[in-house]
C-alpha cells in the first residue's frame, strides 16, 4: 500500500468542503478500503446491537472504539502492511479521515470535532483507536478482546495520549493494560486506578527504566499495583 | 521542566577514568538481498561523549520504511571493582548492567537494548552485541543513549546505605547520540505556495503544540512565501539572503514573529526555554533557546528582539 498524506491545510479545506457537501470524494485507489473500512464498522454495530444514532449514548461510544477498533488494527495491519513509522505519520490518518472516511469520523464525533479529524494529529479518532489496540495488543485478537472489554473511553485517553517525550514504552503499556484487566472493575473505576497507574508511571521512569529493572516490566507494573492497594494475580 | 536532583552517587567522569570505561565507536550496517553494508555516521556536532550525526549509505540504497538497521556496540570496563562499595555507585553485593535506551521520537516509540551485567568479581568485564532494528521502524531520528544502570540490589553495609538500590535506577550515562534516519533533521521550515489573493509571506505557528514536545518543523511552524503574489520575484529567493534585502527583512519579520509565538505559547515556562533545561533536540522549545543563547537574540522585550536579529544577520552574512 502507498500510503498517502495530505498536510494541514488541504486537510482543513478538505474538512470545511466535507462539512458543505457530506461527500466523502474518497479517490479511486482508495474505495477498496474504504469498503471494508464501512463493512467493518456496519458489522461492529451489528455485533453490539445498535443503530448510528445509538453510539453516543451509554458506553456505547468506548464499545464502538474496542471493537471497530480491533477490526480496523488487524484490517490495517494484515492486508494493507500498516507499519509503525506510517502509523505515526500525521499526514496518513489526515488523509485517510478526511478524504477516505470523513463519514465514519462523523458518525462516531458528528463535525464539531475538527480535532477528531484533522486539527490535533495525536487526537485523530482513527489513529487513537489503532494506537488503542497497538499498546494493547496481547498477541491475537481474542485475549486483546478479553483485556478491553471493561474499559471506558477514559482509558483510551490516558494510554494513547501518554506518548510522553520519547515516545511510547509498547511493552510497558501492555503489561500495565493486562495487568489492569485482572483488577475488580467497579473498585478499579471508583478509585480511577488506570489514570493515578498511569501518572505514577509518567514520574518514576524520570529516574527507573522499567525494561531495565530486576523482573522487568511485569515486577515493575505489580509494584504499581501493589502501590494502589491491588494485588494481581 | 525541571532538572532531577538525584539523591544518590551517580557515575561522573572521573568515576568513568577510575573504571578505566572505554566504549568502542558504534558501528551500523544494514541487510540487503542477504548480504551487509555498512552504514556510514557523520558527526554534525557534538563530541564523542555527545552528538548529533546523519546517517550515510554510499550505495545510496538504505531507507527506514524498507531496509533494517544494526547497530553494533561494544565496550571495556577494566576496573568494574572501584564501581562497587562505599565509594563506588552501588553496593558491594549488587550487580550492575549495561544497557541501551533508544527512542525515535517520530515513530512515537521507546525502547531498551540489554548489553550484559557484570558484578565486583568479575573483571574486566567486555560487552559487545548487535541489535537489529526491524524495517519500518525508525522515523526521523533514532536516540541511543548506552547507560550504566543498577541491574540487581544488594545487601548494603552500613556505609553503603547512600548508594542507590532500586533496581532499573539508572547510574550513569556512557555515550548518547541522535542519528538522523529521515535527511539531516536540520532543514529549516520554509515552503512556497501558490495562492492567489493572499499575502507574500506569513507565518503558519500551531498555537496548540507543546514547545517541549512537539518539533520545529512545518506542521507547527512554517514560513510560507507565495508563488502567486506580485511582488513574489522580487523575494529573488534563489540568491542568497545577502543578496536580497526583500527575502532577508521577510525571514528577520518571521523569526521575530516566531519567537513572539513560543514566548506567548510557552506562558510561564518560558524561563525553561531561556535557561535551555533539559531541551528536547529538535523541539520549538530547543530552537528558541538556540535563537537565544547561540545568536545571541535579546528577548526581553519586542523592540530588543527585533533589533537583535537584523544585527545577527548584519553581523553574520
């Protein structure tokens, strides 16, 4: 796949003529994926059992997110050969949310989110969701399902935009996701576990490499939780 | 932004002399139809301790998105011992590692290479390894700094208790290096457009960046100049600026305008960017203190700063 980028401003004026037309004007080269991108979130809808309307509501919006996110990562990954330097590029998610899908993003944040879309390349809703799953990734599909399913939107905040300075600790981040997933949900929601875990972690790896310490990642991320007063298995 | 005091001994250079710490210069190559090349490193700035390099492929055939990249280190520790004990880094009983931390900021990622661990018994102690990092990978720049970390914790005596023992602390750094993977990184943010109705020249600045994050490159700030204006040809951008009072007062009014911009953005934290405390290479935040310190622009006040760059450039073309 030659992925393809559009910088800001084409992508703000690609934007303000989506919001004009609702045309998504997707080029040619383009319309493959776009299908499957479509089918992939009808099919999402489906398997969570509700309309466009719906996703707003409840935690349904976090249920789009994981699921159509899953879908969507292994679509990328598997068919069209997503590698890490493109998923970091600004320009592709620009392209691909503003003249492949500008449709989709809207059904998920309607038009007053030019964030979502285009504005603040690190709050691109597909690039989130596909760095979503990345740092969550548990080796297949069925066990990165099973880690996610109790999660809310406040999650996918706290990982994704947690890039830090140098970048994204991805081992660090799986082990710090799966080890929240074995926490009891509603204690873990009530004392907004994942968010503390997530700050605690932003200030100690100023002085501790986590991959560098006695046990790893794993002891690293059960002494955080211990810190907060939970024991994982 | 704020320097961490650490609260225990750490490896300074003299510690460095003591160990007898030799690190062999880092040598890359890359793997194409299954045979290797060799990648060559050119030094922009820095010392051998400290510095910013591009990478070079005399077949011209090496690129992140299609080619991996090797990295080999080795190095010599002669006298780990004087590294152990009271007045050593860490306890007697304590094993020490050595290890890479690397990042490459555009690809968002971060990551380590364990080179080996050696305790109090053991010397000298050598480390040589290759690490492969797998294509489409690395994006705009790789960051490897070789460090000297606490690997296991010991049992201190009781004049060791000053000594770290945290395991992961890191205790020193060997060597640190930015290698620019994606062109020389030094490219400064000028492009041309061509839009009719619109000015010559403006400033494009991303009032939502983060100075000491986000980079000084054209998706958060950018001097545009337009094709498609009048007066364009008289810009004469293909000479140099000493040649084109037009281009050169262009250039001054935007790095004026820039400057402005960060200190408005960075609000209270613009002392951190004066003062250049724990700069990111490559970020707004870095460039200014750049434009300050190396300059020698005055920003205290709008007039000063305006009348400091045309200097710099009267001075310096």
């Amino acid at each position: 796949m030659n992925w393809k980028e559009i910088n800001r401003e084409d992508s703000s004026d690609r934007f303000d003529e989506y919001c004009k037309t609702k045309e998504a004007k997707c080029p040619e080269e383009y319309k493959k994926l776009r299908d499957e991108i479509l089918n992939l979130f009808v099919c999402t809808l489906s398997e969570i059992g509700i309309d466009p309307v719906d996703i707003n509501t409840k935690n349904y919006a976090y249920q789009v997110d994981y699921i159509f996110g899953l879908k969507f990562y292994q679509l990328l990954n598997d068919r069209y050969s997503m590698s890490i330097r493109t998923a970091s590029t600004d320009g592709v998610w620009r392209f691909l949310s503003t003249c492949v899908v500008p449709d989709l993003v809207e059904m998920r944040y309607g038009l007053d989110h030019p964030d979502r879309f285009w504005k603040k390349p690190k709050r691109i809703w597909l690039r989130v969701i596909w760095w979503y799953i990345y740092l969550s990734w548990q080796g297949d599909e069925e066990s990165t399902r099973e880690i996610l399913k109790d999660n809310s939107t406040d999650e996918i905040l706290q990982l994704v935009d947690r890039c830090g300075r140098d970048g994204y600790r991805v081992d660090l981040y799986r082990e710090i996701m799966k080890q929240y997933a074995e926490m009891d949900v509603t204690e873990r929601r009530k004392d907004q576990v994942f968010r503390k875990m997530m700050v605690l972690n932003t200030a100690k790896v100023q002085v501790i490499e986590p991959a560098l310490v006695d046990g790893g990642e794993i002891k690293y991320v059960d002494d955080l939780c211990v810190y907060f007063g939970y024991e994982t298995e | 932004m704020s320097e961490i005091l650490n609260l225990y001994p750490t490896l300074d250079e003299s510690g460095v002399n003591k160990a007898g710490i030799s690190i062999q210069q880092t040598e890359l190559s890359y793997r194409d139809d299954n045979d290797y090349y060799p990648i060559n490193i050119e030094v922009e700035n820095g010392d051998d301790k400290k510095y910013l390099a591009v990478l070079k492929d005399e077949r011209c055939v090496w690129y992140p998105e299609t080619h991996n990249l090797i990295v080999h280190k080795a190095g010599t520790i002669t006298h780990p011992d004087t590294l152990f004990g009271s007045n050593g880094i860490v306890a007697h009983d304590s094993v020490l590692g050595v290890a890479a931390i690397w990042s490459s900021k555009k690809s968002d990622l971060h990551g380590t290479i364990q080179y080996g661990e050696f305790s109090l018994t053991s010397k000298p102690y050598f480390f040589d390894r290759n690490y492969t990092f797998e294509r489409s990978i690395l994006r705009g720049s790789l960051k490897y700094k070789l460090v000297l970390y606490l690997k296991k914790s010991g049992n201190p005596y009781p004049e060791e208790m000053h000594l770290a023992n945290q395991t992961g602390t890191v205790l020193g750094v060997l060597e640190e290096c930015e290698l620019y993977v994606d062109g020389s990184g030094s490219v400064f943010p000028i492009s041309t457009v061509n839009e009719e109705g619109k000015p010559l020249w403006w400033v494009n600045f991303d009032n939502t960046a983060d100075p000491f994050i986000d980079l000084f490159e054209a998706e958060h700030v950018e001097i545009c100049l337009n094709r498609a204006h009048p007066c364009f040809a008289d810009l004469s951008i293909e000479e140099s600026l000493k040649k084109s009072p037009l281009f050169l007062e262009v250039i001054s009014s935007a790095l004026y305008i820039i400057v402005m911009s960060v200190k408005e953005l960075a609000d209270t934290d613009w002392n951190d960017i004066i003062s250049g405390n724990q700069l990111e290479p490559g970020t707004i935040a870095e460039a200014t203190y750049y434009f300050i310190s190396k300059l020698g622009w005055d920003v205290s006040d709008p007039a000063a700063l305006a009348k400091s760059i045309h200097k710099y450039f009267d001075d310096n073309l």
